[in-house]
C-alpha cells in the first residue's frame, strides 16, 4: 500500500509537495519504507546584471550640458523599465543605472536592450531617437555614435571586456555583469 499521497487516478499517485519534509510510506508485507522527494524547479532563465554607464558624457564639461537632457532621460528610462520588469537590485546615479535581470537562456545581449528602448519609446520616456540596426545600437534617445567625438559610441562589456562580437551576437551567461 501506498500513503501520504494527496489523490490517486488508477496506478497514478499525485503528491502534496508543500510540506518542509515531502514523503510518501509504501508498505509492503507489513514493512513500511518512507521515501522523501526532493524537487528542484528548472529557472525560467539566467541572471544578468545590466547597466548603463554614462559617465564619460556627464563628466566630460563639452558634451555634459548638450546631453544633460538625454542622460536623464536614459537613466531615467532604464530605471523605469527595470522596475515595470520586476528586477533586482536596481540603482541608479547621476551617471549610470543598473539592475539584475532574468533573461531567457540563449537570449543575446542585446535582447535587453531592445526591450528596454521599446518601453522607454512607448511610455513617452525617451524624446530623441533610438536606432538598433542588427545587433547593433547606434543611437539611443538621441545620443549616438560620434556624438560626442570622432571615437565616441556605444559599446558593451560583459564581465569587464568588451567581446569580439556585437550583441546580438553574445548570449550572457547566469551571473554576468
């Protein structure tokens, strides 16, 4: 016989899990063995710190007032999208915001980005242009490439180092920043 089951359809036994100890006794020839489960739910995804660092721009005195308009509504933005997703550890400065994010396994770096300028666009939060073209973001709310020099644009780094490919082409792993 079988006990501590929750309801049983034919040879199918459904167990009550809930409890700090899961178990179910199976007796036979009147010995009772107890059998624990122990169940481990997959994730949904990984976990991603993703920032955005714009202290290049707010420090640097030739382009912090020509873009002080953009930074916030950057940092804002992001901020906003981070909270409405339900991240972690979301802060934000004058400089930068980050967050931990869950991301689908396999998604691309890029993805986030992609989702966050979309929410921003459409909740009226960025005013300037954004511009993603295959995996690669050339302008967000009007901040772009060369906007703030001949070597300037957007870049990533995952863990520290900046990846040999762009992000549409870099699937981070759980735990990268």
């Amino acid at each position: 016989t079988v006990s501590g089951y929750k309801t049983v359809s034919g040879n199918t036994y459904t167990f009550d899990l809930s409890g700090a100890n899961p178990k179910f006794t199976v007796t036979n020839n009147g010995k009772s063995r107890d059998y624990y489960v122990a169940v481990k739910v997959a994730a949904s995804g990984i976990q991603v710190t993703y920032a955005i660092d714009l202290t290049e721009v707010v420090t640097d005195s030739t382009y912090s007032t020509q873009f002080a308009k953009n930074c916030t509504e950057i940092l804002n933005g992001a901020e906003g999208y981070f909270n409405s997703v339900g991240a972690a550890n979301v802060t934000k400065t004058n400089k930068s915001v980050s967050a931990v994010i869950t991301v689908p396994t396999g998604t691309n770096a890029m993805q986030p980005m992609l989702d966050l300028t979309a929410w921003a666009t459409s909740k009226g939060k960025f005013t300037g242009t954004t511009k993603n073209e295959n995996g690669y973001l050339a302008t967000l709310d009007g901040l772009g490439e060369f906007s703030c020099g001949h070597n300037s644009g957007w870049m990533y780094t995952v863990n520290n180092t900046m990846p040999n490919v762009g992000m549409g082409n870099k699937a981070p792993a759980d735990g990268d920043v």
